[in-house]
C-alpha cells in the first residue's frame, strides 16, 4: 500500500512524482522538509502511483499556523502528539479516481501506527468537497477559502482518530497489507 522513502532511489522517487504533479497543476515547488516522513503509495502491481508528506505538528514553529489559525483549535491545544500535518499529497495523473482509496487508507493506517487523532492541512476544495461527500471523512474547515503558495486552498482538520477506529464505516479503507518496517517519524 506505502513505503516510507528512506533510501536514496526512494526519495528520488517520491521528488519526481510530487514535481511532476506540482508542475503539471501549475503550484509553486516547495522544499523538501527532513523531520517529514515520506511516503509513497504504491497499486495492487506495487507500482509507485502517489505521494504523502507528513510533518509532525508542533504550533510554536510551524509555518502552518502562520497561513491559518490551527494553533487555536481547542482539539489540538494540549494535544498535539496526536497531531500531524499533511503537508503534501499528489497522485500521478493516469492513476487518479479509483486509486484515491489507497491514499487515504495509507493516511489511516500511518495514523494506526503512530496513534495520531488529527490531521491538518491545506486542502484543495475540490478534495475536500471529495473527502466530506464521497468518503465521508470527519472534518472541519478551520477558516475560508484562501489563496496559498499560487493555489487556492482551505485550511481543515481532519478528525482521523474517529476513522482509524471506526474502519469498518469506511467502505473505502482498503485492507492494510503493510510489511512491519522502519519510519523516521
């Protein structure tokens, strides 16, 4: 379903699909973070189709909060061990639609592993029009639409606690087939 890009042909990887992505959706390139964890979402033929960045929450430095007010959100206020942020997410063009489920199911099952309650982030409204209807995934917007880094985005929280507990009310998690291994986060 995921690996965490850890070696360097890995984290080549995980560059090219978020740059071509990236370009192709006309955004401007970001850095590349050292405390995220990398992962690469992979089809039922092990291929590489997709990427998640995730970065562990910490409101004292975190840009995030400088974009949006996710600081004062009472969820995360004493809590953000539980937190993370999802920083980026992209799937290559031909492998969009159906394989969204392998996304978010690597984002549920990341979240098993390290026990997270919450995600933030700054989504697309069309994805998070997706998320809220189609998938069903708990979450709120934190404010308005805004623009972001040449894109339009809406800056949400996530409630993926409720999810990794509740798997059996999302047709769409797809069976968690991960091998045991190592993460940096």
């Amino acid at each position: 379903m995921y690996t965490v890009a850890v070696s360097t042909s890995e984290r080549a990887q995980f560059k090219r699909i978020w740059s071509q992505v990236w370009s192709e959706m006309g955004y401007e390139q970001m850095e590349e973070d050292s405390e995220s964890s990398k992962l690469l979402v992979q089809n039922e033929d092990e291929a590489y189709i997709g990427i998640i960045e995730i970065k562990p929450y910490r409101s004292a430095n975190l840009e995030l909060n400088q974009v949006a007010l996710f600081h004062q959100q009472p969820e995360l206020v004493g809590s953000m061990e539980k937190a993370a942020e999802v920083s980026k997410v992209a799937m290559l063009s031909e492998h969009r639609g159906a394989n969204l489920s392998r996304i978010l199911s690597a984002l549920v099952y990341y979240a098993d592993r390290h026990l997270l309650d919450y995600y933030v982030g700054l989504v697309e409204p069309v994805f998070a029009r997706a998320l809220r209807i189609t998938y069903k995934v708990p979450m709120r917007a934190i404010q308005g639409r805004m623009w972001h880094k040449g894109r339009e985005v809406i800056p949400v929280m996530i409630h993926v606690g409720r999810v990794r507990r509740d798997k059996h009310d999302y047709k769409w998690i797809l069976a968690n087939e991960q091998k045991t291994m190592l993460e940096s986060y």
